[in-house]
C-alpha cells in the first residue's frame, strides 16, 4: 500500500506541470474507451472533438462540452475516454475521467482529471481539420489503379471528374460530400488545392472509400469518408503540416476555442 501511495503522490505532483504543455483553446480529440455502435451500424469507439477551455491548478483540466450539429453532448460524469491533445508543442495523449459537468462563463465545461500520464503522441494523421474546399472526384478503373501505384498518375484520366465539396482532410484521409455515392472499397481519383503561404498547390491523390451514405434530410447529396493510398509520404507530411499551421493561426487569431 505504501507503493501505491508513493505512485499517486508522484502522479500529482506531475500533474501540475500541464499547463507548460496544455494550453486553453488548444484542440482535443475524445474517444470513448468502451467500444460500441456507431450510427453507420458498425462498431466502434466514439469521438468527439472539442477544446480545452482552461488548465486548473490542482492539474484538472476543463474541456469546452463537445457538440453535434447544435446539440450538446451530456457525456456522462464517471465515464472514462482517451483524450489526445493537439498542441503547439505537438501531439499528447491521456486518459481522463469526468469529474463534473458545469457551466463557466456561458459556456458549459465538463470538468476532468488525468487517470494517466501524458504521453507524447506521434500519429499526427488522424487529427481531423475541417474545411470547406472544392474538389473533382472519378472513380478510378483497375488499369488506373495500377498505374497510378506505380507512379504513373499521367495515365489517370482526368475526364469525368465530378465537382464536390472537401469538409474535412487529415493526413490519412479525407470527407467530402457529392451528389454521387460510392461503392465501399472503391478506388477514388481525388483532385484539390490547398493554400499554404499565399501559393496554391494542387494535389492528385488516391483513395479507398470506407463509407459513403446519404445525408439525412437532404435528398441526392451523400457523405463519403475515404482513406489516402499509394500516398508519398512526403505529401502526406505536406498536409499534416499544413493542417497545424492552420489549427496556429486560428488559435492566433482568437478563433481556436469553440
């Protein structure tokens, strides 16, 4: 019992150095630590994004309560979730437990603590950044797909490509909305730009649909997820790159807390 009184107080007496790596409006991704199932009828973990909206000095952090659409989510008090924090110092990782829900200054917090140490994180690929961008999309033929795995985009046909909307992108993949829907499995031809320092660039990527299904209450437009393949990963640090230093200037800029 000794030991573990050791270890505890150890914990906290970590705890608060947080803030030198957790700041408010920094971004945060929870996941719930239960695998259940997810409104597409799969199963699964469920995420929500959000924000930190202030580091206590007794090491408990406040979040800004996530939402869906216009919905607050009343996550429950007890309940457990795997929190990765995304900072200006890079990604961390943790486990925490809310305390309590509560509403601070018009805006409803929940309140939680660490039930483990912060880690570094290195996946920087999955970190979602929402975005509303135009984007041309073909569904790709096999000969394509090959060429296309070697190297050989030139021989990617760029007629019928479908004018739709990118709404999110990370450096796995991306979501965007057509009026078209998709196979799962299929292998999508994906031509967007992003804008980085004044310059656009403009990308032709690959990739696998993982969903796709119709918008509710809005007939003929539908939701497609994919997942980037054959994917240089240079590029694919490219777009990291880029998402962060997006996610700095709204932060800068005053706009990074929800």
């Amino acid at each position: 019992m000794k030991v573990i009184g050791n270890l505890v107080k150890k914990f906290y007496q970590e705890v608060p150095m947080l803030e030198k790596y957790i700041s408010p409006g920094d971004k945060v991704e929870m996941q719930s630590t239960e695998v259940i199932v997810l409104p597409d009828g799969t199963e699964g973990k469920k995420s929500y994004r959000t924000t930190v909206f202030d580091v206590l000095e007794d090491g408990k952090i406040e979040i800004v309560m996530p939402m869906e659409q216009t919905k607050l989510i009343l996550l429950p008090v007890n309940g457990e979730y795997e929190v990765c924090f995304f900072t200006d110092a890079g990604m961390y990782k943790s486990t925490v437990r809310i305390v309590d829900r509560q509403k601070v200054n018009n805006t409803y917090t929940i309140l939680t603590e660490l039930t483990s140490s912060l880690a570094k994180f290195q996946r920087r690929e999955y970190y979602r950044f929402g975005c509303i961008a135009e984007m041309w999309v073909k569904e790709m033929t096999g000969n394509e797909e090959e060429a296309y795995s070697k190297q050989l985009i030139n021989l990617v046909s760029e007629t019928n490509l479908i004018k739709s909307v990118m709404v999110d992108i990370s450096g796995g993949g991306l979501r965007f909305v057509s009026r078209q829907n998709y196979e799962e499995g299929a292998t999508l031809y994906l031509k967007f730009e992003l804008k980085k320092d004044d310059e656009k660039k403009v990308y032709n990527l690959a990739g696998k649909v993982i969903s796709s299904k119709e918008i509710e209450n809005r007939t003929d437009e539908y939701e497609n997820r994919v997942k980037f393949i054959h994917i240089n990963n240079s590029v694919r640090e490219e777009i990291i790159k880029f998402i962060f230093e997006e996610e700095r200037k709204k932060r800068k800029n005053g706009r990074g807390r929800q």
